[in-house]
C-alpha cells in the first residue's frame, strides 16, 4: 500500500537557498528550486548517481547470469555446488523471468 508523504522542506538541498514556487519534491525526500533543476528535472540530482551505479550493476549482474555455460561448468568443477547455485542466483541466473517455459519442438 502506498503512503502519503508531507513535504516539509523549506530550503533548495542544492543552494541551501529558501524554497520558492515552483518547488520540486522528489520521493527521496530532497525538495529543489525549479531553477536549480535545470533540464534535470526528472531525478533528484543528490540521488541519481547512487541510482545510476546501482542500475549498472544490476544490468551487469543480468548479463552475467545468461552465460549458462560457465554455470554449469562451475557447477561441474566446484566441490561445493551449492556456492555456485547461490552466487548465480544472485545474479539472477535462475530468475523465473529469465527461464524459458517453451516446450521443447517433438
């Protein structure tokens, strides 16, 4: 269920200068001046470089986990497979959205 948030802020978390109308709130809970914003009015210019990084290991991590071949290799070679099993889970190898449910052709 989704929560209403008050904003309370009263100054720009960039300048540190007084809100004024318009003001941006973002979810993050960081308030800015619209000129502040500049064409940057989408994401909180505090937060999205921590976002960004994450986003890139996440896509990182989705690339990793379709190499099939190297898991079941390691999976092979390991004297304990349920490491392997766990760190490509983690990867999101063995995500639901990632396994294909086609039948086999006949």
């Amino acid at each position: 269920m989704l929560q209403a948030r008050v904003f309370q802020n009263s100054k720009d978390a960039l300048s540190g200068a007084p809100l004024e109308l318009p003001a941006v709130h973002f979810v993050c809970g960081h308030s800015f001046n619209l000129r502040s914003l500049g064409e940057n009015e989408k994401e909180c210019p505090l937060c999205a470089p921590q976002f960004r990084s994450i986003l890139d290991i996440k896509r990182a991590m989705r690339t990793g986990a379709t190499e099939q071949d190297k898991f079941f290799a390691q999976l092979k070679s390991s004297p304990n497979g349920f490491s392997v099993i766990a760190e490509f889970f983690g990867r999101g190898l063995l995500d639901a959205a990632s396994i294909s449910t086609a039948r086999p052709a006949v």
